[in-house]
C-alpha cells in the first residue's frame, strides 16, 4: 500500500465516474418529474379573454414554467438524498475523505443541474408537437433569436443547482441532526406566513425578489453563484462533524 500513490483529483474523478453510473435512477425520476410537469402544462400557465355580444376569445399561454418549477423541486429532492447515509456509504468503495466526496458530489449534481435544465427548456418543444398532433391547429408560437433562447438555457441550469445546493445544505444538516427535519419545514413555512402577513412583503419575499426578479443575466449570474459558493461550502464544512466510519 506504501508504494501506491494516489491524488485528490484522481479520487473526485473516481468517484464521479462511479456515480455517474450508480445513480441513473436520478435521472429516471427526472423524465417522469418533467414528464409530469409537460402533463400539468397542458391546460397552459395562464389565461386571458375578451370579448363582445357575439365574439367570445379565450387566450391560453404555454411554457415551460411548470416543467422548470419540477425541475427545480426534483433537484432539491434528489440532493437530498444524496446526502444520506446509504448515499455516502457507497464512497467507502475509494480510498476517500469528506473533501473528496464532497466535491464529487458537487459535481454530480452539477452534471445532473444541467441536463434537467436543458431537458426542461426542451420540453417546450415536445409540447408544440403534441399540440401538433393532438390537433390543436389554433396553437400559435412565435420564434426564439438564439441569445434568447441561450441565456435561457444558462438561467434555467443556474435555478436547478441553486435547487441543489439548497438541497444539499437542508440534507447535510439532517444528517447532523434530526431535529433539522421538522425545525428547517417551520423555519420555511414562517417565512412564508410573515412575509404574506407583511406590508412592506418581508424577507422571504424580497430574498425572492433578489435572486429571481434581476433584469440582467450577468449580476444573476453572479449572485446564484455566490449563494451556490456559500451552501455548498457551509454544507462541506458541517460534514467534517459527521460520524465517521
């Protein structure tokens, strides 16, 4: 054993590959996750109408909000799990330590934050071709420039790994302690109640504004990595006091 020599990297990249393979029924749960979001998209994410004493006009909007929203909770979810002890048994294959499982981790999730974000902007599509085939001729869309549909893209993957660094910081202070199980549910839910209670909207509710509500793609881009920087690295470090095997 003295004379084998092994790197950090080498282990991260181990490990990756590993789970890569190991976790698939991530992605299964993924494509049944958005595949029941393109279900809920088809009475459309919004509506409008008019009309007269003889006209009548009802205006459905189609998009992949909902599609992204499921996304987005999957990914929670599936960090969630992640970070759990049959999970985080299956390292103990390598020769590891919490550093390296944690930035292999980090990049499995990257991994699946971007496939869920591109698969969810694509689902858009897949519904104009059942609208398509299911007859709805008076379906009309009108053409994305490919800036548009590319910060799209980048937008989408950037709401799904914020989902699972929130994810992964809920699941490692679990782990620490379960009275984090029903403490974080009530810290989340009081957020709510006072911020609709609040008339100046409260601190969820501008935290919200904060990260979702930014016109340009370069700060939001900044600040969703910044938070990223901040759970994943919070999460890394209350790992370290884990029970060790």
């Amino acid at each position: 054993m003295s004379l084998s020599k092994t790197s950090m990297l080498d282990i991260i990249k181990k490990q990756y590959t590993f789970k890569l393979r190991a976790y698939m029924q991530v992605f299964m749960s993924m494509v049944f996750i958005q595949m029941l979001g393109i279900l809920f998209s088809f009475n459309g994410v919004a509506m409008s109408g008019g009309g007269s004493n003889t006209l009548s006009v009802n205006v459905h909007y189609y998009s992949a909000d909902i599609v992204v929203a499921f996304t987005i909770v999957w990914a929670i979810i599936s960090a969630i799990l992640i970070t759990t002890q049959a999970y985080r048994n299956d390292d103990f294959v390598f020769i590891t330590n919490r550093m390296s499982s944690n930035f292999s981790n980090i990049l499995f999730l990257l991994t699946a934050s971007i496939i869920g974000g591109i698969t969810a902007i694509m689902s858009t599509y897949v519904m104009k071709v059942l609208m398509y085939v299911l007859g709805r001729t008076e379906y009309l869309s009108s053409p994305i420039a490919v800036p548009e549909m590319l910060i799209g893209f980048g937008a989408t993957i950037l709401y799904v790994f914020l989902g699972t660094a929130i994810g992964y910081f809920i699941g490692t202070l679990v782990q620490l302690n379960k009275v984090f199980v029903v403490l974080v549910p009530g810290v989340f839910i009081g957020m709510i109640v006072l911020g609709a209670g609040s008339m100046n909207g409260g601190f969820f509710q501008d935290m919200i504004k904060f990260i979702f509500m930014e016109s340009s793609f370069a700060l939001f881009f900044i600040k969703i990595i910044i938070l990223v920087i901040l759970l994943f690295s919070s999460s890394a470090m209350l790992s370290n006091r884990l029970e060790v095997r």
